[in-house]
C-alpha cells in the first residue's frame, strides 16, 4: 500500500520560513488522521472530512529526521487504529493528514496523502499503518 505524501500549503510555508530564517521550528506532537476523502493542499483539520466510528481516534505519528534525495520522512512506529467498533463496512478510508491537534478542528494539518488501495473496515476491524510506510517528501 503505498502512502507516500506531501506538504500542505501550510507545512511548506513553514518549512519555507524555518529554511530562510523568518521563523524558527520548535518540535511538536503530530497526529495520523484517517480521511474519507482525498486531501488536497489546502485542507485543514476544520476542512478535512475524517473517519468517524466508535473506536476510531487519531493516532500520535512521530517521524524520522529527512534523509536521502529528495528529501524523505517517515512513520517510526506501527500504528493501530481500532478496534473499530463502530465501523460500518461501507465507509471507506482513502487518505491521510498528518495534523497538530489529538481531535477537533483546530490546529493544521501539515502533511497530507492518499491511499493507494482504500481501506473499508468493518465492525471491530483494526487498520495498521507499519513503520515506515506515511512518508513525506521535499523535492
């Protein structure tokens, strides 16, 4: 399944400013949400359409230090949405935001993609994400 992703509008402003010197990145914890819709550049936590089922919560999604060419982070550990309980066989899961905030929609989402092969989960399903498999990219 391949879960390759890119900057939001926002994440590259601010990579864009820590990288000229207009701001200085300070180390935060980053939550995987589940979308139901594809995500676009623009999309927010207020705007993204997530996942919604009993069992279902944002998962806390620490990444690895950019290496390689072009530039490449990825997931550090495996993460366990579930058991969904509440799920309901037909909702499918299509992409990803990486946002700022365990639930709401407040905060950003920084980092966004799609799933290759959606995910429709049903009744008391788990969805795993192994380590390494969200990336995101900075050409």
């Amino acid at each position: 399944v391949n879960m390759a992703g890119k900057l939001t509008l926002v994440g590259a402003s601010a990579g864009l400013d820590a990288a000229t010197g207009r701001a200085t990145v300070t180390s935060r914890t980053m939550y995987l949400a589940l979308l139901t819709v594809v995500p676009t550049a623009t999309t927010t936590p207020a705007t993204m359409t997530e996942y919604a089922a009993t069992g279902y919560v944002r998962q806390v999604c620490a990444m690895t230090a950019g290496s390689g060419t072009p530039r490449i982070s990825s997931n550090t550990t495996a993460l366990s949405f579930g058991p969904i309980t509440g799920a309901n066989g037909v909702t499918q899961v299509v992409g990803w935001a990486l946002v700022s905030t365990a639930n709401g929609t407040a905060g950003e989402a920084t980092a966004i993609g799609d799933f290759t092969t959606p995910r429709t989960p049903a009744a008391s399903d788990s969805l795993t994400v192994a380590i390494g498999a969200i990336t995101v990219q900075i050409d």
